[in-house]
C-alpha cells in the first residue's frame, strides 16, 4: 500500500484516519451523532471500501478510526464483538445478503442470540416480531424464506437484521440502488424514520445524488478515492463548487430544473483508481481544468464554514459560471 491515506471522523461519533490499497487515499470524513450522512461518487471511487473500513469489515493498512471517543481501528476480540453489535451493515444486494436456506424468524434471530444471548426463546420470538412489525412486515412472516418476497422486502428483512442489536450506528451501502425505483423511495423513507425514532446515526453510500437528497443531513462527495466536496446537502445542492459535484448534479434530471441548478457534462471515462491522474484526480475531466491543475494536488480545504471543496479555482469558476455557458436555471 502505497501513499493511501483516509481518515474519517463519526462525530459525536466517529472519526477515522487509515491507510489502504488504493481504494481509498486520504480522505478525511466526520460523521455527527444522530446525522444521516450520505458518501456519493460512482462506481470504484471508494466508497463502499470507506464504508467497509469504518465498520472494520476491512483492516485498515494504516491510520485511526474513532467511534464514540475511542480509536476502533486497532481493536481485536471482544472490544470488535462488542463493536459489531453497535455498527450494523445493510447490503447492497438484499437478494444475495439473506441465506435463502434461513427462515426470516432465523434470519432475524439469529444476530439477537449472538449479540443479546441473555435472552430466552421466547424473548427472541418476541423480538424477531417486534422487529418485523418495525420495519413494515408481519410477526408471521418469520415463517417464510427469503424467495418469498418481494425485493423491497426482502431489505426490509436486511434493515431489521440490522437492527437486532441495537446498533448506534447503520451504514447502508447503496442500500435501494438494486431495488425498483417504485419501492426506492419506501426504503429509503423507513431508514429516514428509523434513524429518528431509534435515536441512531445513519452513514447512507449512495451512487447518485438524487438517492439522498431529501434523506442526508450531510453529504461529501467522492471522486477517486477522495473527498473532492463536502458540506450541508441543501447547500451543495443549492450551490456545488467542484465541478464533480457539478457534474453528478446536472445528471439529475429533476435537479436541473431547481433553483441555481448549473448544467455540466462530463466527457471521457472514470480513470482507474488504481493509477489516479496526477495533481488533481480530476483534471483530466475537469472542463476548467488550467496546466497547473495536473501537478498540483489541491487540499480538501474549507469554503464556508460548513463545507469543503478540493479545487484550485473553486472561486473563480463560481464567479465565471455564467461567462462559461453554465446555466443556472
Ligand atoms: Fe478542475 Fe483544476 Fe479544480 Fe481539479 S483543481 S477540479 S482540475 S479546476
Ligand atoms: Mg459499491
């Protein structure tokens, strides 16, 4: 592992700083108590692999995660037990998350019996049906297999396994995008409920910005393994200044239409993470891309108070927007 660096912070909370193979490099994330904060890039920029390392499914190479006060990036045995139970995981892939050949009672009660092994049979029964009706389903759906439902619910099956151990913190990794978009926004909607009533923290990875729009608190964007813009999500909608940001905005079909809504395409393919540009990751798609942007590498530095971009000339190109045929709508 070469030059990689992430370093993340949940505040309230917890907060990382690690090494790893490429996927990740350098980014610097803060992740506030009782948020929904949302990490948004395509497909290789590293998101998933960030989600991974703060729930220590993966070892970091190098660096510090803090949950809660204390650093979890070295942890072993117990303590990682016990961490397990307050950070949960909701797949991706609802289809492929569930061993079919489990009941949704099993399903369900089987993280309670391993984080919560003071309970009684009966207990758990109990538990497993509090926990469907929690999430939209019957007490007698734990009878049944996974195939016998529908994609939509077959998450809500992964959210309430999830939630078995009370965690404090969930992160789901494009936790809709392999439902249809019919029942996206149910899901999505039960997360956002169930953050609030459960009083938990909520990290959402999210391929598209339209996703965690009306759900995120917070968002940052990620490019190549890095933080490129981060911030307020209504104020990166209202007014992104990377032109990634840009970029994932315009996409956005309804987005285009909103208030100071800014049109960009970008052309050429996603580089690999693997051999990044030089400088900023960015310039070789970068439509304001200047010479000095393929040798400098520019800093995740504060815009507001509130957010950050990494960009040399985030200034001028919010001053030049109208002069560049960027039409704010
Ligand atoms: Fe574009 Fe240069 Fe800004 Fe990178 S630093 S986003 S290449 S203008
Ligand atoms: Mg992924």
């Amino acid at each position: 592992a070469d030059g990689l660096k992430k370093h993340f912070h949940l505040g309230g909370g917890f907060m990382a700083e690690t090494k790893l193979v490429r996927a990740v490099d350098g980014v610097s994330i803060e992740v506030r108590r009782g948020e929904t904060f949302a990490i948004v890039g395509e497909s290789g920029c590293g998101k998933s692999t960030l989600a991974r390392l703060l729930m220590r499914l993966l070892e970091p190479t190098e660096g510090a995660i803090e949950f809660e006060g204390r650093d979890i990036a070295g942890i072993r045995g117990r303590d990682l037990r016990e961490l397990r139970r307050d950070m949960q995981f909701v797949f991706q892939d609802p289809f492929s998350s569930l061993n079919p050949r489990m009941s949704v009672g099993k399903l369900v009660g089987e993280p309670i019996e391993t984080h919560r092994p003071g309970l009684s049979r009966a207990q758990r029964r109990q538990e497993v049906a509090r926990l469907l009706s929690t999430v939209g389903l019957r007490p007698e759906h734990a009878d049944r297999y996974p195939h016998e439902f529908s994609g939509g619910q077959r998450q809500r099956i992964g959210i309430a396994r999830a939630l078995a151990s009370n965690p404090r913190l969930v992160i789901g990794d494009e936790p809709v995008s392999a439902l249809d978009v019919s029942v996206q926004a149910q899901v999505v909607n039960l997360l956002h409920d169930l953050k609030s009533e459960l009083d938990m923290t909520l990290v959402i990875i999210a391929h598209d910005l339209a996703v965690i729009r009306h759900m995120s608190d917070r968002v940052a964007v990620m490019y190549l393994g890095q933080v490129v813009e981060s911030g307020p999500t209504d104020e990166i909608f209202a007014n992104p200044r990377h032109p990634y940001t840009m970029a994932l905005l315009s996409a956005i079909p309804e987005a285009a239409h909103g208030r100071a809504r800014t049109r960009l395409a970008l052309s050429g393919e996603t580089p690999s993470p693997a051999a990044p540009p030089s400088g900023c990751r960015f310039h070789t798609r970068c439509p304001f891309a200047r010479e000095d942007c393929a040798t400098r590498i520019p800093e995740l530095g504060a815009a507001t108070q509130e957010s950050r971009v990494a960009c040399h000339y985030w200034q001028e190109i919010a001053a030049d927007r109208p002069a560049a045929g960027l039409t704010p709508a």
